[in-house]
C-alpha cells in the first residue's frame, strides 16, 4: 500500500505501543544490576558542612556512595551558550559540578550518589546519610535577584547577573516613543513550568567489551554521545548509547542530568549494570524548568494605530546554574522573533539573565518564542483598548504582508513566507467570530461570563542547520532509513515513511526507520526545535532522490540501454528501447556484484540547510466561561489555524497541534512551580502541581493555511511548537475579555480560580 506526502496516515507505531509491546528504559534489565539513588539537599542555600557516609556505606546492599570529590576528576555539566553582553563581555557561566562540593544552590540539588542491589536498599542507604549546612539566605524570586542586598549565589561574582543581553536601538526606540501620538506599557508574567513527560527520567549504563552502552531517553542519542565522551574522556568507540521509546520530551530530554554521569561512572568503577529510574516527586525537584520571565514591553503607536518602536524588558530566571540551553532561551531563541508578525520600524531588546536558587531553567516546548509571543499578543490587545480600536483592525494594519517578504526582522534574521491576514481570516471564519453575542448571552443566561481572545504567533524553526539520512534498499524489497533526529511521539515512522513511499514509489510498510542508536546513527542533530520534517525530511528526501538516481546507472546497465532512456515508475526501471524490466530489488541485488562496486543500494546524504530558518505561524481564538462565584474558568471553544508549510500528515500535525495547545492552556490556567521565600518547592507533586486533564479541556478545532516555504523543497515549516506558543495568549486575553465589564484589565498566569475571584473583587 503506498500513502504519500499530504495523506492521513494513522501512525505505524501505535499498534506495537498501545498493545504493550513498547520498550522505554525502565523495561530494560540486566542480570545482577545495580541501582542508583541520589542525595539531595534539603535546603536552598548553604555551606555544606556535614555530609557524613559511614553509616550508608554499611548500610544492606549497599556497593558504593560517591561525592563530589570521587567524581571532580569528570568536570562540569556544559552550557553550550556561548553570549556577550552589548559591550562584548562574556557571559558569566559557573561550573556546574555534577555533585554540589562545598556548597547547595537550590533544593533538590544533588549531594551523593548511592549505589546498592535494589532500589529499597539505596534509598535507605542516602536516608542514612548525615548532612547539614550552613545556612545562606535565599532567593527564589527573579525580581530581587540583583537586589544588592541579595546574596550572591556564586563566589566567583559578586552578582546574580549572568548576562545583560540587549539588541537593538535603544536612542532610537526612545526617540521614537517620545515621539509617539500613544505609549502603551504591559507588565507580564510568564510562570515557571515543570515539564513532566509522561516517562521519568530513567537511564542504564552495562559495561561492554569495547566499553559501556548507555540506553537513556533522549531528544537525540548523537548529542548525548558526544557530551558524554567528552566529560568521561571516552573514544568515540568506548560508548555506544541507545534511546529506546521514549514517553515525551519537551526540552528536558535534550539536557545531561547528573543522574546520567553517575550510572555511568558507577558503571564504569564496579564493572556491572548500574540503572536510575527517577519518580514523579524527585522529577519535579531535578527536571529542568521552563519558562520563568518578567517582561514589561513598551510600544508607540503613531496616530492611525501603526507601531512606532517596541522596548521590550526582560528578566529571566535561569535557577542556580546554565542548563545546557541557558541564557539562550530568553535571548537569543526568542529574540529571533521579537516583535513577531508585526511591523516595527525600532526595537530594543535587553533581557537581564539572573541566577536564583531555584531548579536550572532549560528549553521548554518553544524555548523563548511562547513567550515573545505572548509579550506581542497581550500588547496588540491592551493597545487597542488604550487607542480605542478594533484588536483585528489594529492587527491587520501593522501586519507584515506578503509583498514585502523576504523580510528582516528586528534580530536580523529573514522571514520569508506566510499570509497572516489570510490566516487571520480564516480562524475568525472557523470560530463563527462575528455571532460571538449569541453565545455571550446564551452563557449569560446560565449566570457565566463569556469572553474571548486571539493568540497570533510566529516562531523561528529548525535548530541546527544540518541532518544526516542513510538509504539502504536490500534485495527482498525492504527499505532501511537512518536518520539523525528522534521520534519520542512526534510519529516519525509515519511521515518519514510517506516521504519515501512518494518518492521512491514503493509500499509504505516496506520501509523501516532506524533511530536512536550511535552504533547506527552516526550523525544527528535530533529532534528539538521544530526540525524534523524540515531538516530530516529533507535529508530523507534527498537520500532517496540520490539512491534511485544510482539504482537507475545500474538499471541501464542490466537494461542494456542508454542512460537517458530509462525511466523508473512503482518500484519497476524501463527503458524506450527494449521491453526489459528490472525491479529496484533486483537492482538492490546487482549492486552488491563486483562489476556494479559490491557495497549495495545505499545512499549516505547529509543536507545542509544554510543560514536562516523556518517560520511557523497562526492564529488560535478561545472562547471561555467564567463563574463569577468561583473564579473558575473553562475553556468552551477553541479554533486552531495553523501555516506549517505543506502539511505531510493531516492527522499527525493536528495531533501535534492538540499537544501544544494543551500545554499552553496548562500554563494560562493551572501550571506554576512555586518556591516560597526561603527558597523551598511548594509545589513538588502533582497533588500541588496542576496540569490540564482532559475534562478541562474541549474538543480543538484545528485546521492548516498551507503556505509553502520558499527555501526547502518540501515546502515544510514545522507544526510541534506553534500550539504552546498561540493558546496562552489567546486564553488570557479570553479571559481578560469576560472580565472586562469589571474593570480588570490584566491578569498574570496562571488564571486560577483564587486568582480570578480576587480581581472581580478587587
């Protein structure tokens, strides 16, 4: 059967998932292993100033406890963000020790390293564990992190500034707002997450003849491999990792936590399996975080309604240490959109990155476009009020139009496609905008009050500017793919598959994808950022093109017939010259011949997409109900128009589509980590931590404006992201609509029930 690029395809891996014959790394065991339990600190702050084993170490089942002194030899935990501030000064980037030495940054921190013949014996064992510090004070909150009054987390500066990014014109964005007829000012939260994929964090480390295999959850087995050998000074051949089926990412997959490095150094000084899997609570403690800014943006606007400048003031939290992502999220990440589909003549940008003792901040299902997004989306609204104008009127005037594309956005980057007034028109058109007032008064009725809001967004696509793809068609029919990014849900089997089936013209389940395996993939950038249709679709795409390009030299060959006379259609080469026919497995099977080179059909390709990336952009409007003797708020209607470029798999895309639209209404309505004032997490389970449950949330309406990009030949854009980046301004500005016969007029995330009961009342 073939299915090819635009069809819904169910997804191939789901029959084998949902039967019970997935195998993520929690189901793997091996034959006398150990089992590794972590230490962690307690406290917020403080000079360690007890930390005493003797009793774990003689604790039942006990093999070895390991401190930060065993292990210093390994280095640090890396930061790969590598910024300067505007007068070119480096970033300040602590050492990130894998086990605190001398000192605690935030509460769950981890201190020691217990391994022991079951998981009951080691967590025994670190109870057993004496440990004090001197307390530090603490400060969790990012607003007071420069306070000079605050103690500094770090001796090696005497700040919790790690970096004060700024781009941009800032004389002429002050000239231009002096000048500006209207000045319209928003301060915003945007609240800390706990990602929370469905799979905890779970890792083994087996000791092998050549070295170690590592199987180990991930966003991309090559990038894991590669920190990895560096911090244990491996040959690349000393370690081979594998990530099998992984239960969501969202970021936090792409990070090296410390539980890592200690499977694999227990593993490496006892010489048997050592294995880590992580529960829900210990999750929310050492997950990294997402999110966590305070913004106040500025904008002029002339007299007409059109955007004059934009300032827009950051602070972001990045916990007590760079995660790997760092201080790139809110800077540079989300800085390549600020501004968003909107057309600003002057921008200033300065984002102040602070250290805080609190969990390291990481990438998070958008990593900084959510948030600039959300930045532009509550400013559109709050100046339409202030201007006294339509927010859709307002919007469409200060569009980028497609005539004036390419065009260069404020961070210097070009966006090159998309109809956002096509869009635009489309979701109004899909939510029945205009009879809005029916459903207001219908809800009226029922004593609820009915709001609702736009969420447009933009978002910078892609990641890393190259991926890998390997083709190898075998003689029986059977087609093997290897490719470099990482399916941990987003259904890659599927779309990878269809790109193949249309363009070798072969049954889609002869085809296998192979991933996750650095004794397979060679090569890969991984899946994060939006990337993989984009940047392994294209490299699958190409592979495939190049293979039947040199099946087809072959063909002409066992044809007997000039080159440029055969032609290839289902699986089958012919030429105008004679009435032969070979198939692409019998050609498969000459390649492997001596005359033909011996090595067999397959085709190694490594595409290079160049400067730039993808724009992903779209419209969400929400309509919400809020009960005005609880404050609860229920999302009634949800209307999703989407421009991701050619859209391969309909059913695939809506799905991804849903799961960020989710998220982004988990952090409107019910998502924040919590630290109270001395630094302690108040919201470490998910009886305190609230995510969306499917009751909350209603069907999802969702549908594509395909506006194909210009600079790839599938014409791809990327569809995993735009959902978190569009539903939390759509929901807030909802729900600031239903509440604004009562005078509210801003809310910060998330819109509780407590919270919105008290700006009713206030």
């Amino acid at each position: 059967m073939k299915f090819g690029i635009g069809q819904s395809v169910p997804r191939s891996e789901d029959p084998r998932l949902i039967t019970g014959q997935g195998e993520y790394t929690d189901d793997i065991n091996r034959p006398n292993q150990l089992y590794l339990r972590v230490l962690r600190s307690p406290y917020a702050h403080g000079h360690i100033t007890e930390l005493d084993i003797a009793d774990a170490l003689t604790s039942p089942g006990v093999k070895a406890v390991y401190l930060a002194k065993d292990i210093s030899h390994l280095g640090n935990l890396p930061c790969r963000a590598v910024l300067k501030d505007a007068q070119g000064n480096d970033a300040f980037i602590p050492d990130r020790p894998i086990l605190a030495q001398d000192k605690v940054l935030f509460v769950g921190h981890a201190i020691a390293a217990v391994i022991a013949d079951s998981p009951e014996h080691a967590e025994n064992a670190v109870e057993a564990i004496l440990f004090s510090v001197d307390d530090l004070p603490a400060c969790a909150d990012p607003s007071r992190a420069l306070d000079p009054d605050t103690q500094p987390l770090h001796d090696a500066q005497n700040s919790n500034l790690c970096v004060h990014f700024e781009k941009g014109e800032r004389q002429r964005v002050d000239e231009a707002l002096a000048a500006s007829a209207h000045k319209v000012v928003v301060d915003l939260v945007n609240n800390r997450v706990a990602p929370s994929p469905l799979e905890p964090r779970a890792c083994l480390a087996e000791p092998t003849e050549e070295g170690f295999t590592l199987y180990n959850p991930s966003q991309g087995a090559v990038a894991q491999k590669m920190i990895l050998t560096k911090i244990f000074s491996f040959d690349k051949q000393q370690l081979r990792l594998i990530s099998p089926d992984t239960g969501g990412g969202f970021g936090i997959r792409g990070e090296i936590h410390p539980e890592t490095c200690l499977v694999l150094y227990a593993a490496q000084q006892l010489s048997v399996p050592v294995k880590y899997t992580g529960d829900r609570s210990e999750m929310f403690l050492s997950d990294s975080h997402g999110r966590d800014n305070l913004t106040q943006a500025t904008a002029g606007f002339d007299a007409q309604g059109h955007l004059t400048a934009l300032r827009v003031e950051t602070t972001a939290n990045l916990g007590a240490f760079c995660s790997a992502a760092g201080p790139f999220v809110p800077t540079m990440a989300g800085g390549r959109i600020v501004g968003t589909v909107y057309r600003i003549p002057h921008v200033h940008h300065s984002v102040r990155c602070v250290y805080t003792n609190t969990m390291p901040v990481a990438a998070y299902r958008g990593a900084g476009r959510p948030e600039a997004c959300y930045v532009m989306e509550r400013l559109l609204e709050a100046a339409a009020k202030q201007l006294n104008m339509d927010s859709i009127a307002l919007r469409k005037l200060n569009f980028i139009s497609a005539a004036e594309m390419p065009y260069t956005m404020p961070s210097g980057v070009t966006l090159s496609s998309g109809e956002f007034a096509q869009t635009l028109d489309l979701a109004l058109l899909n939510a029945d905008w205009h009879n809005f007032e029916a459903r207001q008064q219908a809800s009226q009725a029922r004593g609820l009050m009915r709001g609702r809001g736009l969420g447009f967004y933009v978002e910078s696509s892609g990641g890393g500017p190259e991926e890998e793809a390997r083709i190898t068609i075998h003689d029986d029919g059977a087609i093997d793919v290897v490719v470099g990014t990482f399916s941990h849900g987003q259904g890659h089997r599927t779309t990878y598959a269809q790109i193949l089936s249309e363009t070798l013209d072969v049954d889609f389940d002869s085809i296998n994808i192979i991933q996750g395996d650095t004794d397979a993939v060679h090569f890969g950038g991984g899946t994060g950022g939006s990337r993989s249709s984009q940047m392994g679709g294209i490299a699958v795409q190409r592979a495939a093109s190049g293979v039947l390009e040199d099946a087809k030299v072959i063909a002409a060959e066992m044809l007997q017939a000039p080159l440029p006379t055969v032609s290839y259609a289902q699986g089958i080469f012919s030429a105008s010259t004679t009435d032969s026919q070979v198939s692409l497995p019998q050609v498969a099977r000459a390649a492997k011949e001596a005359q033909f080179g011996g090595a067999g059909l397959t085709k190694l390709l490594r595409y290079n997409r160049g400067e730039g990336f993808t724009f992903p952009n779209g419209c969400h409007i929400t309509e919400v109900e809020v009960d005005a003797e609880t404050g609860v708020v229920n999302v009634v209607a949800y209307t999703a128009v989407d421009d991701c470029g050619r859209v391969i798999n309909p059913l695939l895309a809506t799905g991804q589509v849903h799961g960020g639209v989710v998220q982004g209404i988990g952090q409107a309505l019910f998502e924040n980590v919590v630290y109270d004032d001395d630094g302690q997490l108040l919201s470490g389970s998910l009886m305190d931590y609230a995510m969306p449950r499917a009751s909350q949330v209603g069907d999802i309406q969702v549908s594509f404006n395909e506006v194909l990009d210009p600079n790839n030949e599938l014409g791809v854009k990327g569809i995993g992201e735009g959902g978190a980046c569009a539903a939390p301004s759509a929901v807030v500005n909802a729900v600031l609509d239903a509440l604004a016969p009562l005078g509210v007029e801003s809310l910060d995330m998330p819109l509780t029930p407590e919270r919105v009961w008290r700006s009713m009342r206030g």
